[in-house]
C-alpha cells in the first residue's frame, strides 16, 4: 500500500537548520506534484512549499529565502531543508502527495526554541 513516512524533525535553537526526509514506497512519485504543509497548535494547516514532477517551486511568503524543497525521483523522496529557523515555525510539518488521490505521511515535529 502507498506510504508516506516523514522523518528529520526535532529540536533547534533558533537561527539553526533541519532538513526533513519524506520517503514514499509502493508507488513512484515522479510525475505527480509533492507538498509540504505544517500545523502549529491551535491553528489551521497551512501550504509550505510545493515541487512539481519537473522539478519548479513554490514557496510561501514566510519562508521563502530560508527553506528549500528538493527531490530524489530514483530514492523516491522528498526533502526540506529549513535555514535561519525562527520560533514561529514550530510546527508539525506533513508531507503530500497529489496523484493519484492525496496522500498524507503522518508528520513529524518540528520545535524552535532557546
């Protein structure tokens, strides 16, 4: 069955990085598009960072300079590597697929904090 297992999470002190992993198995990705979201406590899922099957992206506003997605077509995953981290992207960031229907991993935490 698909499977979308995030991993890379943690906890950093601001100003530091993290790169986030989002393997997928039972099927390949390549021509589908694959998105990043986060939820923090208390608030609604929002749209990070998107990658489409040619490889162009999309960043939101509030992390577009620091945080870069990228991916592996014959690994079959999907990265996020997340520079200048501040406190307000603590979050529990989600990996998506599109295609064939949506697909969602089971999120991993992410914490900034001193």
């Amino acid at each position: 069955q698909v499977q979308l297992v995030e991993s890379g999470g943690g906890l950093v002190q601001p100003g530091g990085s993290l790169r986030l992993s989002c393997a997928v198995s039972g099927i390949t990705f390549s021509y589908t598009p694959m998105d990043w979201y986060r939820q923090a406590p208390g608030k609604e899922r929002e749209l990070v960072a998107t990658i489409s099957s040619g490889g162009t992206t999309y960043y939101a506003d509030s992390v577009k300079g620091r945080f870069t997605i990228s991916k592996d077509n014959a690994k079959n995953t999907v990265y996020l590597q997340m520079n200048s981290l501040r406190p307000e992207d603590t979050a529990v960031y989600y990996c998506k697929m599109e295609r064939p229907w949506a697909t969602w991993g089971q999120g991993t935490q992410v914490t900034v904090s001193s």
